[in-house]
C-alpha cells in the first residue's frame, strides 16, 4: 500500500520555521508515533521522544508544548493531510461516481496503512478517555469532515441525476463503514497482516458496486 507522507503539511505556511526546524520536528512527530504504539501514550515521557528522535526539551518545547501538544499536533497534521486528498476527490465533477466513490474509498483505505495514522488511532482507542479534548477533535477533524464531504459530494451528485441518494448523510456514513470497517479492525487486531494493492482493490471495487445497485437511478424514472 501507499504510505502517506505526513511531512507534506508540517509548518510550511510558517516563515520562521526553516529546513533544519522542520527536520527536528519531524523527527519528533516520527519518534512520538513509534513509541506511542510501543509503550502507550501515559507510558512514553518527553525523556523516551527525545532520546529516539535527538534534539533537546527545549526544542521540543518550542514545536509542541507538552507530550499532548505533540500528540494533538501529530492528529491535526495529519487528518489535513487526508482531508486535502478527499477535498481534490470531492471537487472532481467530472469524475463518474463509480470512479470518483472508488479514488475516495482507496484514499481512506490508504490512510489505514499510514503508520502515523495507525498509531494516532491506537492511543484514542486505549487512552483516548484521558485525553477526551483531542479525541473529540480528531472525531470534528477527521471522520466527521470525511462524512460531510462525502455527503456533499453524494448530494451533487444526486441534483445532477446521476444518482438517487434520499439521505446523503446517512449513505456517506454508511458507504465509509462499509470501506474502512473490516480493514480498520484487521489494522488494529492483526497490524503484520497485509493486503496486496489487488486485494484492496478488489475489495473496494465490490463494495463500491453494491452502494451504487441501490444509489443508480431506476430507468424510466
């Protein structure tokens, strides 16, 4: 599968932050995503991060204020990363919804084997009720967005007659479970078990089929 790059967005709308910031910052996020997954958000200290990623507290400090100043920023950063891709999905009008359903359904598919998004998943899973500020911001941020784009998107698409979709937000949220669920839970369960790009597409391309059997408008209607 593609991983996405998370680097993409980091600080590069911020002037003051040059290349060797953002190779520090970086490596923290980096550090902070692989010993959250080792030893659990509460478990990793700020000592752990900078130990794996070098640099000093002060830097650290500097970047994220705390270990959950580095955890919220490692959420935002990259659910914009996937919103970006989702966006350019959803303002394609030219797109048949058959393809425009299948690059937003490989797009999510290829966020659930980003290894910074697996590890940002694990901590809300296990220690999200410590930090329920940020998990309900990820939900805002992450998932939420991704149903209202797709909803959007449903919703045009059904003015255009090109589908009937009565309730675009529950079809959106409906279409996303049926794309992201079972792959999610494999990703949290069996996280060394892998998919070929083949089976991925296959499984999107059939789930893809039966949400359109019910959205395509009926001949002669």
């Amino acid at each position: 599968m593609d991983r996405g790059n998370a680097r993409e967005l980091i600080d590069k709308d911020s002037p003051t932050v040059g290349p060797r910031g953002r190779a520090r910052r970086v490596a923290l996020l980096d550090a902070a995503a692989a010993l959250f997954v080792e030893k659990g958000f509460e478990k990793t200290t700020l000592t752990d991060i900078i130990g794996r990623a070098g640099g000093s507290r002060a830097t650290l400090y500097e970047h994220f204020g705390d270990k959950e100043g580095l955890f919220r920023a490692m959420m935002e950063e990259n659910s914009a990363r996937i919103q970006e891709g989702l966006a350019a999905i959803q303002a394609d009008e030219r797109a048949a919804p058959e393809d425009g359903l299948t690059r937003f359904a490989l797009h999510l598919v290829a966020a659930l084997f980003d290894d910074r998004t697996m590890a940002i998943v694990r901590v809300l899973v296990s220690e999200g009720g410590r930090i329920p500020d940020i998990a309900e911001a990820f939900f805002r941020i992450g998932p939420e967005t991704a149903h209202r784009r797709l909803a959007d998107y449903l919703a045009r698409q059904t003015a255009s007659g090109a589908l009937t979709v009565a309730e675009p937000e529950a079809a959106a949220r409906g279409f996303i479970g049926m794309i992201t669920g079972n792959i999610l839970l494999r990703r949290l369960i069996l996280p060394e078990q892998s998919l070929s790009m083949e089976e991925v597409e296959r499984y999107v391309g059939r789930a893809v089929a039966l949400f359109l059997s019910g959205a395509r408008p009926t001949p002669g209607r």
